[in-house]
C-alpha cells in the first residue's frame, strides 16, 4: 500500500523553497518546475470548475 504525501492529497501546496530544492535535485531547471507546477495547478482549478458547471 502506497502512502501518499499531503501534497499529493491536496492538504498543503507547494512552495517557492521546495520548487528551488526539487530542481537541484532533479536537475531540471527552477523556471521550468515553476511553469510545470502552475501549469498543473490551472489544469486542476479547470477540472474542478468544469466538474462544477455539471452539478
């Protein structure tokens, strides 16, 4: 059984210290993981209000 983090739960949000650690470590670019995460963050606001428009 996999734990999730609370991040993944939706319980806390990413901030601009772990962005900069996570691309030091993954070795991918701080501008590139930020556009990354907004990207994901509009694509999840979109879904929820879509799934609301239906209700």
């Amino acid at each position: 059984m996999r734990i999730h983090s609370k991040i993944e739960l939706g319980e806390r949000q990413v901030n601009i210290d772990m962005i900069k650690g996570l691309s030091e470590l993954l070795a991918i670019g701080f501008r590139e993981l930020q556009v990354k995460n907004f990207s994901e963050k509009c694509y999840s606001i979109t879904q929820i209000i879509l799934y609301l428009k239906k209700l």
